[in-house]
C-alpha cells in the first residue's frame, strides 16, 4: 500500500496541519457567504443563504470534531522535545479548539448558524421599520439557543464565560467587570466636566467629499485594487479571504458625516492585522488575530489614535478639501473629538464609547442569566441610556435595534470593543516610547512606522498568544485603562 510521504518527519503533524489548513479554507467560504449576504445579496436570496450557511456550518463542525484530530494530538503529545515553537503552540491550541468543539451538538452547530442568518435578515427588517416587535421572535430564539451554548460548559463560573472565550479566551465577565465598573465611573465623571456644547457645530459633508476622502485616505494607508474591496454596508465590517484578499465596509450616515471615514479607517485596522500576520502561520488554527479585543485594539488605534490624531487633521482636512469640501484642520480635529453623549455607539465620541459597551455588556449578561427578558429588553436598553450617557431614546432604530451583533448569536463580543479602546491606547503609548513620537510622520500623511511596529509586536503572533499575554508581550504590563483615560481627558476642554 502506497504511504503517503511526509514533510515534517511526522505523519501525525502533517495530517493535523493539512486539516488545519482545511478549515481554514472552510472558515474562508463561510466569511465570504456572510460579506456576500451584508454588501451584494439580494433580500428574497436570504432564506437560502441561511441554510447554505448552516450547511457549511455543520460540515466545519463535523471536520472540527473528528476523532481523527484527537488520535493525532494524542500521538503528537510525547514528541514537544522534536517540535518547533510554531507547531507546539499549533498543537497546543488545536487541543484547545478540539476540545471545546466537540462539546457542541453538530445539531446545536446548525441551529446556531440557521438561527444566526435568520436573524440577521429578521434585524435587517426590523430595523429598518424601527420596530423591535418584528424582531424578538429571532432574537428570541438566539437567546435560547445561546443559553444551550453555555450549558455545554458547565465547568464555566457563569453562562456568559462560554460565550466569553469564544472571542477573549482567558477573560471572564468577573475578569470584564472589575475592568468596565471603574472605567464607566471614571468616563462619567470626566464627560460631566465637558463643555455642554461640541467646539464646533457638527459637520455637514457632502456625500461626494465623503465618498472621495474615503477612497483617498485608504489608499494613503495602503489600500490597492489589486488585493482589496470597500463596499458600502448597514454596519462596516471586515472579512478576509486571505492575505491578499481582504473586503473592508463603511457607511454614509447622514446624522454623522464623517463617520464614513473614521470607520474606514476602524475597519482598515482589522484588516491590516490578517494582512500582517506571518506567511509561516498562514492557512493553520494560529494565523488569526487571537481575540476580537486584539483585533478592536487594531481598528481603534487606527481610528482614534490616528484619525483623530491632531497631527492627522491636515491630512484628512487636505483630503476633504479635494473633494470638495473646505475645512480648516483645527476645525475638524475639534470636531471629531468633541464630547457629546449620542444614541448611536459607532458615532460616539472617544470619552463616552466605552459606555455603550458598559450597558451591552450589561444586558446581555442578563440575557445569559435570564435576569432579563428579551420582550423587556427595549426598556432596559433605554433605561440604561439615560443612566449612563443621560441621553433620551426615541425610537428602536436609535436604540436597541442598532447593532447587528444579537441578530446574529454573537453574545459574549460586545465587551471587546471597549476593551480593545484600552489596549489601543497602551499600544500606542508602548509604540511612541518605542519608535519614537508620530507627529511629524503623521503629519505628513506617513504611516509606514506604525505599520512596522504593530507588525513586530502585535500581528507577528498571530494565534499564538491569548488577549493579556499578547498585551503583556507588547507592552510589559496587563491590560490597564490608565493610558486610555490619558487620552481622552484633553476632549474634555473646550
């Protein structure tokens, strides 16, 4: 019988990676159906999609599951003296994903992927109607689905941590809690010494100047046509392919006109990080960012810590300017950092972000918990508003129905975003004490130094270590708010 040769030496490590670099390819696809349905399907195309996608999400789980995998890792566990770095933590974390997988039904894997393109399309709807009614029956069903999610960990302190570690593996809601409770008490107090009114009034920039500033700004940073697609979506996002094969999103709201741009740049983060990553990692369980609070940290430095970089503001009001618009650079920097508590969190301002975070945090945990209905979730939703932001919400649209994140099962990711705007900002301070300040560089519209840190201390490890060592291994200390309290508080003077 013919034997297979093999290039490691070690037919168990070329079977795990050849599958590894299989699923990688299935993840691919799955990523490719979801931008395909959010930027290009046609509506009445929904219902099939969602079960194109819970096909493709069975046939992963099936692949993810195998015995076959664990029969490998088994026979790979007494040869770590004869392995490299790279294939130990390979394996190490295959370990991980096995493990976990195999506690999933393949029936709940399906449900949960049926559940989650239903409900996206139910969102779609709903939201557009500002009618939260239209959606609960979806919703509904996320929650309970997720709720059977949780209980295959029991070993979990709480329900919400096996939701957690789906996207910050190593990080708990006891863990987010100590983090978020004094952060929103300190973010509250800095916004009440603000000025009741922006520094300038809010600005109103012609689609076409938005439109061309877009384009401009992303191509400075280095998007080409020849390896990367911006389309416009309900919700900006990023999917990856491959490495050259990345689809970045942004929209045009007319209540926020520059989001467009900022968001562009958010999304460039993310895609920056899959871009980066090292070839040698590429098409195995470890050639990913390793959390969605490692990835936020990417997109929120590039949003805040560069496009709101004072230093920027030249740059993006030249930008502006030959499309159209005419703005002067202070203007605009006063503009897009101005304190204002608003109903939308992707339009919020640097200082308050984080509470939109604190109160989805909080709400979803009670979702988990069933502390919360889903049918009082609206109430909640504008209770907590009012509370933390002292904002009124008028509508479904402007409040609970403004993510799409629910309508697609993924509890457990909003508290990534907040915690990404901490570790941007350490990142940052770690970077300029570094590679030195980035004023002038920024001035000039240079990025590349940026680049090329984050490159070195962030992207090169792909999977390989979790959110808090990664943030440890870049900066030399955990997770620690200080430096994002650093850089908000100038917004608090006029």
């Amino acid at each position: 019988m013919y034997a297979r040769p093999t290039l490691s030496g070690m037919p168990a490590l070329d079977s795990l990676r050849e599958r590894l670099a299989e699923l990688s390819d299935l993840h691919a696809l799955g990523r490719l159906a979801a931008w395909d349905q959010r930027t290009m399907m046609p509506p009445l195309g929904a219902p099939a999609r969602a079960n194109q996608v819970a096909t493709l999400q069975r046939l992963l789980h099936d692949r993810e599951t195998d015995d076959e995998i664990g029969t490998w890792l088994d026979e790979l566990d007494g040869d770590g003296d004869a392995l490299g770095e790279i294939d130990r933590d390979l394996i190490r974390v295959a370990r991980r994903d096995w493990e976990r997988a195999r506690r999933i039904p393949k029936q709940l894997a399906g449900d949960l992927a049926l559940a989650a393109a239903e409900g996206q399309a139910a969102w779609l709807t709903a939201r557009a109607a500002s009618d939260f009614a239209a959606f609960a029956p979806a919703l509904r069903r996320n929650v309970e689905l997720a709720r059977e999610y949780a209980a295959c960990f029991p070993d979990a302190a709480h329900p919400y941590d096996a939701h957690l570690a789906d996207y910050d593996f190593g990080l708990t809601a006891e863990r987010v809690r100590e983090i978020f409770d004094p952060l929103a008490e300190r973010l509250t107090a800095l916004a009440a010494e603000a000025p009741d009114k922006p520094a300038t009034p809010p600005l109103s920039v012609p689609l076409e100047a938005q439109q061309a500033a877009v384009d401009t700004v992303l191509k400075r940073l280095g998007v080409t046509e020849d390896s990367w697609r911006v389309d416009v979506s309900p919700h900006p996002f990023t999917s990856w392919l491959s490495a050259q094969d990345t689809r970045v999103t942004t929209r045009f709201n007319p209540e926020a006109q520059f989001e467009s741009v900022l968001a562009a740049m958010h999304e460039y983060g993310h895609a920056l990080y899959e871009r980066q990553i090292p070839p040698e990692l590429q098409r195995t369980n470890v050639g990913r960012g390793p959390s969605m609070s490692a990835h936020e940290s990417q997109s929120k430095l590039w949003e805040n810590h560069v496009g709101r970089n004072a230093a920027f503001a030249p740059v993006l009001a030249a930008e502006l300017r030959a499309g159209g618009f005419d703005i002067d650079p202070e203007a605009l920097h006063a503009a897009i950092t101005a304190v204002e508590p608003s109903l939308i969190r992707v339009s919020a301002d640097p200082l308050t972000y984080p509470l939109h975070i604190v109160l989805r945090f909080d709400l979803e945990v009670a979702l988990m918990e069933g502390s919360l209905d889903v049918a009082d979730l609206p109430a909640a939703w504008n209770d907590g508003m009012r509370r933390l932001l002292g904002v009124e919400v008028p509508d479904d649209a402007h409040g609970v129905l403004q993510d799409m994140h629910w309508s697609g099962g993924a509890f457990g990711y909003f508290p990534s975003y907040a915690l990404g705007c901490l570790i941007a900002a350490q990142l940052w301070e770690a970077l300029e004490a570094g590679a030195g300040a980035q004023d002038d560089a920024l001035r000039s519209g240079d990025v590349s130094a940026i680049r090329t840190w984050l490159a070195e201390h962030v992207h090169r490890y792909g999977r390989r270590l979790d959110t808090q060592p990664l943030v440890e291994a870049a900066t030399g200390r955990g997770i620690d708010p200080e430096p994002y309290l650093r850089f908000v508080a100038p917004f608090t003077r006029a």
